[in-house]
C-alpha cells in the first residue's frame, strides 16, 4: 500500500514536471511571443534595472493593447519572463543560458548596462537567439561580429565628441584644449575614446587626461589641475558618482571653464540634487523628451513622458524610453519576418529602417544603432532656483540656445 | 601653490580615514576583530544625515544624530553575531563580519535604493593665498568635528571607569576578568563605540563627497591600510599615518596622474611591511 502511495507521488511528479516543461518550452504559447530578460532588480544598478523593466513593461503593454503583434495573420501578444541577474555579470550568463536551454526563449530582450550585456551577448551568440537591447552602449559589444546583437541606442564614443565639436564651432572652427576625467570602466572608458578621435578630427588639444578611480569619490585634484591649465571644455564620465562628485567639487572648488560636460545626469538626477550648482553643465544623451521624433505606439517624446508619467509615478529618463523602443522594434521585425524562426526574424531585425517615438533605428553590420545621434542638454535654472534640462546640440532639436562661455563663479 | 594645496587636501581627507581606522584600531585592539563592514556602518552614518537633510534638517546635525543611533546599531550586531565570534581565531572573524558586510550592503540597497546621493550643506568655500588654494568648508568642517571626537574620545578613554575597563580588557582580557570587569559588557561598548565613531564619520561623507549602498569596501581598506601602518592602540599613530596616507595620495595623484592614485598608497603599504619585516627580524638576531 504505502509502496503504491510512493509510485503514484513519482510518477504524478514526473507528470507535473513534464507538462510544466511542454508548457514552458517554447517560444510561443498560444497566442503569446514570450521574450526573457535578465534584469538588474536588486544590486548597485537596480536603479537603472527598474527604470529599463518599466520601459519595457510599458511597451509590452501599449503594443498588446493597440492590436499586438501580427504573423502569419494571426495576432500575438508580448509577454516577458523576466530574472533577476542581481547586477552580477556572472548570474546574468547564467541567467540567460537558463531562459534559453530551460525555459525554451529565442528572442531576448537585453540587461542594463554595458558590463551585463557583455556577459549575455557570447550566450545568445552560441544559441543564435536574436537580442535587441538597450542599455549597453559600449563599443565593444559592436566590433566582436556577433550576429545576434541588436542596440537601438548610439554606441559610447558618440556620446560627448559632439560636445567637442560644440567648443570648436563656438572658438570659430579654431581647435580647443580640453581636459578628461574619465573612470577606469568600459564604458567611460569607449566614451574617451569617442572624445580623443573629437580632439584628433578638430585638431584640439588634449591638456589632462586623468583615469578616475571605481572606488574614489574625490576629484580635487584633477580639478586643481583645471585651474592651472584653464582648459577650453573639462569633459567627465564616471557614471552618476562621477556627475554628482564633478559638481559638487567644481562648485566647492571655484573651478572656472567655459564649456563643463559629462554623462549621466538625468540619472544623477543632477537638478534635483545640486539645484543650481549645476547649472550650465552641458549633459550627453540618449532621448529628450521635447525630441520630434514619432510612432504610431507612443506618438511623439511628450506623449511617451506623460504617459509613463501617469503609469510610474516619474518622468521616464532616458534608459526607460530605449527600452521601449526595444520593443517596437522587435515588433516591426516579427511582423516584417512574417515568421518565429530566429533567423528570419535576425535577418529582419539586421534590415530594420524605422523611426520610433525614441529615434530612427537603423543597424550597421555590427548591430549598434547609426541613424539616431546623442542629444547635448543644458541645464538651466530660472531665478527662484528651479531648474532645467534643454537641449542645445544638434540644433535641428534644440530648443534653447547654449549659454557659452560658463559665467565664472564670481558673476553668479 | 599646488603643493599647498594638495598637502591641505590631503590631511583634510586623511583626518576623516583617521576617524574611521580610529573605530577600527580601538576594536581589533581590545576584541581582536577585523571588521569588514567597517565601511558599510560609516555608510548607513552616512543614510542617517542624508535622510535628515531630505526631510529639511541641515545634514551637520547628523553627527550628532548618527553616533547615536549607530551606537545601538553597533550594541545588537554585537549581540547578534559579534559575541558568537570573538574568542575566535582572526579568520573567523573576518568571515563573518564579511556576511555582515553583505548583508548591510543588499539592506540599504533595498531600503534606500541604488542612487548616488548626498547632502548639501551649502558652507561655501574659504580662499586662501590670494585664491590660489582653495578648500571647501565642508572638508574644514568635517576635519574640525573628527578631532573633535577623537579629542573626545581619548580623554574618554582615559577618565571615565569604562574607557579604563575598556583599556584593561584590551591589555589583558583574562586578567581584567578575574579582577572584576565585565568583559562581555566591554566588547558590546567598544563595537557600539566604533560603530558610533562610523555614524559620525559617516555623516561628515554625506556632507563632503557621495554615499552609495556599495560604496562601504573602499572605507574600510583604507581605515584597515591607517591601522596597519600606525600599529594597534597607537592613537596618535591612527591620526599621523592617516594624514600622511592622505598627503601622500594627494600627491601621487599630481605627480603620477589619477589612475595610480590607489595603487601608489599600495604599493606604499608593501614598503612599510617590508621595512617592519625587516626590522623585527633585525631585533630577532639581537636577541639572539
């Protein structure tokens, strides 16, 4: 009797187990595309982890909701498996060897952060599961011929060359000398590069070229080498500590220069956090919101902020609206594809020539996005202290003129 | 004036690292316990100031806030973990100190987010040499308040029965328990006390540089690096290598550049290990 009792519970086991794996192993489920992403949801980039989920979610959302996606006519709806990689790059290849040989994915939505994509990208290489991701900006990921591979947002080294070219234009085509602090990490580092191929191409000057630290949070003496060379542009890159530290010294520090720009300011949430201090820096990114860019989904970048807005309770920076736009482009894939086998749907991912609410996507033999350019915003603040994020640069988009020189400290 | 300027730079910084290897001197002294999450309680300090500021209070209260709420912070990881650990050998110590470290680190995390943050204390900056040099008041204020307490401390240490219990316990642990001190009361205070000490420091890097929940590990190597140059229960030890270690980064950053800032302060430390090395052995052979 208690034998019986056994076999029944192993073989009712195997049962479960096995449907529960049918179930799962497959890329599409009844009328659902399931795509599987590792996110940061806890760990130094849940931040940005969540911000990237929500961007997500909300497109998943609106596309279902505006008709899904239509293949082979009939219509099918996105649905995300999504793991925690725990900001570790280790636990996303695990984690994306898992939703591929386990839980049956073939199409991927990408992590956050160059690091973790870099982690994925050899995985969904070997198992030709197409990716399309969003946060991974290091030009790094675009020269290793992964096939795979797809970012709809502009590659690191063009992040501030255009702020390069800005000081040039302002100093009459005439060269300038500029001084770099950039974090020893890959991504900082692909953005210097980005600027050193700037200074080459305008014939500047490069007059400091300092490597901070990951683990220091004090760039006094850099700056003390700004006030002695007085360079014409300070460039820095160091993620949000290196924004929020750079302000914070330069407006401790009296540091003068003309023209101040760095990355990560919507992130460091630079305004809110420095008020006024932080006026006038000049900030490299992705998406602003005031962009004309359109789509059908999400109309245009006033619309997408309102409504994610509404949906999130903040306005969306611009890891958010990217991973949107990795969306809508996996959408116009299937549907150009007509089909789920992954190297159609690659083949039409590599031939994608689109514009979203975020940009035009169009992708080079390497899979980085070359039809959308970095926007330069400048942060300006009005006299009761309120400030906030115009874009300067290019000026097809601009919607304020950029103040140059900086005012020196003592005229504030 | 660079030089000026970056010998200034440094003691100031140093003086806030002395704070913070002052904590950790006194409780491997009297516990034998390196403490890995040194730099996590000088980071949860650091949350206490900054979550004052965000609701209006000026950050510079938090050191006084923080050491208090730190203290208690410091009393229940003792009687939690710490107790179990202590008459163990160094590594067990290290590793679980280690977990607490990781602990706090996903704790804060979850509770306060993964941003960069600070607390602005708009003190200004103060000109000297006809501008040349330049310091912001905030690194003035903070170097103040660490003498401050360490100042504190010291006479603490020296007047008050605990402080002297605390001394006994870390000169001989067994001999002040058959004379009477309540060892186990001792250690509580003296991780509640250095916990206390991190809070204030802490707080003083809320209003100086930026905090973040990972950011704990860089604090506790260099309060570790002080402690091994200076040597155990030196206090003015504590004081002159941090300042020395901050002058000597300050300028290895000028004259090498950024990227070998903490590698020169390493390199540094092998030195000074080499050199004790070979000093004892020198005193060996003398008494031979």
């Amino acid at each position: 009797m208690r034998l019986n009792k056994i076999i029944l519970s192993f073989v009712s086991a195997l049962v479960i187990l096995f449907s529960t794996s049918v179930a799962s192993f497959a890329k599409v489920v009844g009328d659902k595309i399931i795509l599987g992403a590792a996110i940061s949801l806890t760990g130094k980039y849940s931040s940005n982890g969540v911000h990237t989920q929500n961007g997500y979610n909300m497109a998943v959302d609106r596309i279902n909701n505006m008709g899904g996606v239509k293949v082979g006519g009939k219509t099918y709806k996105f649905d995300i498996i999504y793991y925690d990689d725990e900001s570790n790059p280790k636990r996303a290849a695990q984690l994306a060897e898992r939703l591929i040989s386990q839980d049956g994915v073939e199409f991927m939505l990408g992590p956050y952060s160059s690091g973790l994509t870099k982690a994925i990208a050899p995985v969904t290489e070997k198992y030709g599961v197409p990716m399309v991701e969003a946060n991974g900006a290091s030009r790094s990921l675009f020269t290793k011929g992964y096939k795979y591979l797809f970012a709809v947002l502009a590659p690191a080294n063009l992040y501030l060359d255009v702020a390069i070219d800005l000081a040039v234009e302002k100093n009459n085509g005439k060269g300038v000398t500029v001084a770099m602090a950039f974090e020893q990490d890959a991504f900082s580092q692909d953005v210097r590069l980005g600027v050193l191929d700037a200074i080459k191409r305008t014939g500047s000057k490069k007059v400091i070229d300092d490597k901070l630290p990951k683990e220091l949070n004090d760039m006094a003496a850099t700056l003390v080498k700004v006030k002695q060379m007085k360079p014409d542009v300070l460039v820095v890159s160091g993620h949000t500590k290196g924004a929020l530290t750079a302000i914070r010294q330069i407006s401790e520090m009296k540091v003068d220069v003309p023209m101040l720009a760095m990355t990560h300011c919507d992130a460091a949430k630079l305004s809110k956090q420095h008020g006024k201090n932080s006026q006038y820096a000049l900030c490299a990114s992705q998406w602003h919101k005031t962009l004309t860019y359109k789509d059908d989904f999400f109309k245009d970048g006033m619309t997408y902020d309102a409504d994610f807005t509404k949906e999130f309770g903040y306005a969306p920076p611009y890891q958010a609206a990217e991973s949107s736009a990795a969306l809508l482009v996996f959408k116009d894939a299937f549907e150009r594809a007509n089909s789920f086998d992954q190297k159609k749907v690659r083949d039409a991912l590599a031939a994608t020539n689109m514009q979203t609410f975020y940009g035009n996507i169009k992708f080079a033999p390497g899979g980085q996005n070359v039809d959308k350019p970095m926007v330069l915003f400048q942060v300006m603040c009005d006299d009761a202290g309120k400030c906030e994020n115009k874009v300067v640069a290019p000026t097809k988009w601009a919607s304020a003129k950029l103040i140059h020189p900086i005012p020196s400290w003592s005229k504030r | 004036m660079i030089s000026v300027q970056a010998c200034l730079d440094g003691i100031l910084l140093g003086i806030l690292f002395a704070l913070i290897a002052y904590g950790m001197a006194l409780q491997w002294g009297v516990m034998n316990i390196i403490n890995i999450a040194q730099g996590d309680l000088v980071i949860l300090g650091g949350y206490i100031a900054y979550f004052m500021y965000l609701y209006g209070i000026h950050p510079a209260w938090g050191v006084i806030v923080a050491p208090v709420i730190m203290y208690f912070v410091g009393i229940a990881i003792y009687k939690l973990v710490i107790n179990k650990v202590v008459d163990r050998d160094l590594f067990i110590s290290i590793l679980a100190t280690f977990g607490i470290s990781i602990l706090f680190m996903q704790l804060m995390n979850f509770a306060f987010g993964a941003d960069v943050v600070l607390a602005n204390s708009d003190y200004g900056t103060t000109m000297l040499f006809n501008n040349n040099v330049v310091l912001p008041n905030s690194k003035i204020f903070s170097a103040f308040i660490s003498i401050l307490f360490a100042i504190c401390l010291v006479i603490y240490m020296k007047k008050s029965k605990l402080g002297r219990a605390i001394r006994a316990t870390a000169q001989n642990a067994r001999a002040a328990k058959i004379l009477g001190v309540d060892t186990e009361k001792v250690y509580a205070a003296t991780f509640g006390i250095n916990a206390a000490l991190c809070g204030v420091a802490g707080a003083l890097i809320s209003i100086t540089f930026t905090i973040h929940p990972y950011m704990g590990l860089p604090y506790t190597i260099r309060s570790f690096m002080i402690v091994i140059v200076a040597g155990l229960g030196n206090l003015p030890g504590v004081a002159m290598s941090g300042m020395g270690l901050g002058v000597f980064e300050e300028f290895a950053d000028y004259i090498l550049g950024t990227e070998f800032r903490i590698g020169s302060v390493f390199l540094l430390l092998v030195l000074i290990l080499i050199y004790r090395r070979f000093k004892l052995s020198k005193k060996r052979e003398y008494l031979k």
